[in-house]
C-alpha cells in the first residue's frame, strides 16, 4: 500500500516520524486499503501544535497553524512546497452545539482517543510509517464487506455534524470489488428518522457533497439511496412531487422519480448526471390526458429549465454548471429526428457543438431511462444529417461573411433593430444553402430585397 503514496508524502511522513510517532490517519487510509490513490494526506501524532511549529521552524518548514481551536498544523517542506500536509494532535471532542463544529477539544496522547471521534468506521483507521494498521473499531472488516457504519451510536455521532448524512450516502457510491457499498442497519435507521437535520446544513456543503457524490463509481446506486432515505425531497421540495407520479404514456415504463434515477444513470459526467436528474422535473406540474387517457406533457421543458436553475441556486452551484444543465433541460425535446440539414446548421450556429454532443448523449440517456428502449434508434441517422449539413457549411463557416457595418452600408440604416432583422434573414437564407456565404451573393440579396439589383 505504501508504494500507492507519492515519495515526498512518504519523505515528509519518515522526517515527522523520526521526531515522533506520526500516524497518516482518515480518509487516506481508507483509500489506500481499498487499493485507490489518496486526494489528501492528513497526520496525527502526541505532540502539541506549539511543540510542532517549533519543530518545524528549526527545521527550515514553513508551518502555518491553520486549526488552532483543533490542534492542526499545516506544513510544507522546503524541498516539496507543492505537497502541504496536515498534522493534527491527537485529542477528543466536546459536544457539537453548531452542528459542525465541537464546542472544545482535548488533547491526547493516545491515537485510540483521537480515532474514536471520527464518523465511520471505514475513516476511523490509522497507519504507521511501517505499514502496521490501527483499528479499534473494526473499520477494516466493514472496507471488506462493503458497510457504512458509524463509531459509536449513529444518533449522536450523525447529529454531531449532520452532513454526515449525505456523506454516508456518498460512500455508498463507492467500489468494494465491483460492488457499492450499503449503509449498515443502525445508520440507515437513523437517517430515515432524523433526515431533518440536513436542513441545518449549508447550502455549499450540500452542494458539495451531492457533486462528489455524482463522481463516484457507483453514483446511480448513491442516488437511489438519496431518493429511498428521503434527502433528495428535503433538499428539493420539487423533487417530492415527481415521487410515484405515474406518467400515463406507453413511451414510458416508470413513473417520474424512477424515470429521472434510470436516466442519470447512464450520463458520463457529473453535469450530464445532474441534467438527466432534473431533465423532467417540471413534469408534475404539465400533464395533461387525451380522451384516450394518454399523458402528455406540453412545456414541460420549459418549466424545468426554470426548476433546474432555481433549485441548482438554492445550492449555491456555480454559474457555468447552472447554465449548462438548465439548456441541457431546456433544449431535451428538439426534435433531431425530424430536422433537415438546415435546422441542424442552426442549432450548430446557436447552441455550439459541445451542447449539441451533450444534448444527443442526454437523449439517450431518456431513452434508455424510460424502461420501454435499449437505444436510440435514430441516433445514426441523425448523425449521418449532421456530418452532411457540416461538412457543407465547411468551406464557408456557418456565420456570415458579412456584419452589420455592411448591411448599414448598403441599406442606409443606422444602428437599430431594423439591422438585426437583417441579419437574420441573412442567416436564415445562409442556412439553406451554405455556398451562398460570401460578400457578394450577401449583397446581391440585400440589394434584390430592396429592389435595387
């Protein structure tokens, strides 16, 4: 396992070691035994933040006492300044009265004591620099079985800091040998009755939590778990009213909720999962039967676009990801099958080739999702139009040769909507027949439409 750490990472814990019995401790444990690379290096040992800072000055470190009410210390080796690190002094904590934070903390000499204030079992690990692994509380049974479970009584250990709560839902989205992991009887228990408690979370922790939840190798199953346990329908109010809605269409097999769950978990990336989460979300709020009692959802697209933003900034997520899913639902329905070539010059020319690629692979998402299609049986076909209606825009680009200086110049107007109209219909005209996109058949247009040629 000690080979799956970088050798400034080892150089660093040998040299703190050689002082005192260091400890990598965590979350880098965890991942080590579970044969994954760590993001991040976090040590303990006996020694005081005051004594480390000392130690660390004579020793030319630079040490920045960035946790003083915790005892963490962050240094960097002269030698490897791009690889900081955390020392933390053993202790034990107090009560959590902000559920976040403990309202005072103890010092310890004893790493048994500092690994029982930890939340799951699977973090509550630590390790020598020879390899020899500390586990007082079974942690390394539960990595092998694949179960989430908390030190000590989930009720206190969850309240202490409630977003453990969707960090155990996380680490269900991990891998133990092809499989994710479960959430042990007791944990799961306390979640359902105290799911409340996310609510005192704040919204970028949330947020947080939820997009490394969607980059874990068992995501779907994660979001499955979200849904059962109820987070989804206290963070999202919207998303409660998808849950069993039956959809009442032959096109699809599930109701709402299950459908936006099968479609996210086909996406390839987090934006495309979360795209294909609330692709549908305005749904429940469209539906509408025909005398046949077939479900239709008119706008539905439409609504959504405007659910997804609000409940992406009730999460406080970022501007391009907000943007980027609220035109991925907005844009879910165009009908690519039924488009010509200049249609598809248009939605080149407007939304971009990135957006179109995601569009088409959220398309299939839906389609699978739905339960009643393996594939999107137009997909090659829709392709094929695409190539065509591209490689002959090729040679004369997809905007016009011209701008609005010209159209001036030739009409005699003065800046105003009158030369965006222009433009459009030049535009328009371009994407019928690319070949037309030069300076001179722009002009011979104009001129013939104001009846000059």
């Amino acid at each position: 396992m000690l080979t799956k750490i970088p050798q400034p990472i080892r150089v660093i814990w040998q040299t703190l070691t050689q002082e005192s019995q260091t400890f990598l401790v965590g979350g880098a444990v965890r991942d080590l035994l579970l044969g994954e690379i760590p993001h991040d290096y976090d040590f303990a040992s006996a020694r005081p933040p005051a004594e480390v800072i000392r130690w660390a000055h004579l020793q030319g470190w630079q040490a920045i006492l960035t946790g003083a009410a915790f005892g963490t210390v962050t240094l960097r080796h002269p030698a490897y300044p791009n690889w900081p690190v955390e020392l933390t002094t053993f202790r034990l904590d107090g009560a959590y009265k902000d559920s976040r934070h403990p309202d005072d903390v103890q010092f310890s000499n004893n790493i048994v004591d500092d690994l029982s204030r930890r939340d799951f079992t699977m973090n509550a690990l630590a390790m020598s620099i020879d390899g020899q692994v500390v586990d007082p509380f079974e942690g390394q049974a539960d990595l092998r079985n694949g179960v989430i479970k908390t030190v000590g009584d989930a009720a206190v250990r969850l309240r202490e800091d409630p977003l453990r709560i969707w960090r155990a839902v996380r680490f269900v989205g991990k891998d133990h040998g092809g499989q994710p992991f479960t959430l042990a009887p007791e944990t799961q228990n306390q979640i359902q009755q105290n799911g409340l408690w996310v609510l005192r979370i704040s919204p970028e922790r949330q947020r947080d939590e939820l997009w490394k939840l969607l980059g874990t190798p068992h995501f779907d199953h994660a979001l499955r778990t979200a849904d059962m346990l109820g987070l989804l329908s206290l963070v999202w109010p919207e998303w409660a009213a998808t849950r069993g809605f039956a959809q009442h269409n032959r096109h699809h097999a599930y109701p709402v909720h299950v459908h936006l769950l099968a479609t996210a978990a086909h996406g390839s990336s987090e934006v495309l999962r979360l795209a294909g989460l609330l692709h549908d979300i305005g749904k429940p709020e469209c539906l509408t039967l025909d005398a046949s009692g077939q479900g239709h959802f008119y706008g539905h697209e439409v609504i959504g676009a405007v659910y997804a933003e609000r409940m992406l900034r009730r999460l406080h997520f970022d501007g391009h990801t907000i943007q980027q899913v609220r035109n991925l639902v907005a844009h879910h329905m165009y009908p690519w099958e039924s488009v010509g070539e200049k249609g598809l010059r248009r939605v080149a020319r407007e939304w971009g080739q990135d957006h179109v690629e995601q569009l088409w692979e959220l398309r299939k998402m839906d389609v699978v999702g739905s339960g009643t299609a393996e594939n999107w049986m137009g997909e090659s076909i829709v392709r094929e139009r695409w190539q065509s209606a591209m490689v002959k825009a090729g040679e004369h680009g997809l905007k016009p040769a011209v701008g609005g200086r010209e159209i001036m110049l030739w009409t005699h107007l003065q800046p105003g909507p009158e030369v965006g109209q222009w433009v459009r219909q030049i535009q328009d005209w371009i994407d019928e027949n690319p070949s037309r996109n030069t300076p001179e058949q722009i002009k011979q247009f104009v001129e013939a439409h104001l009846g000059l040629s």
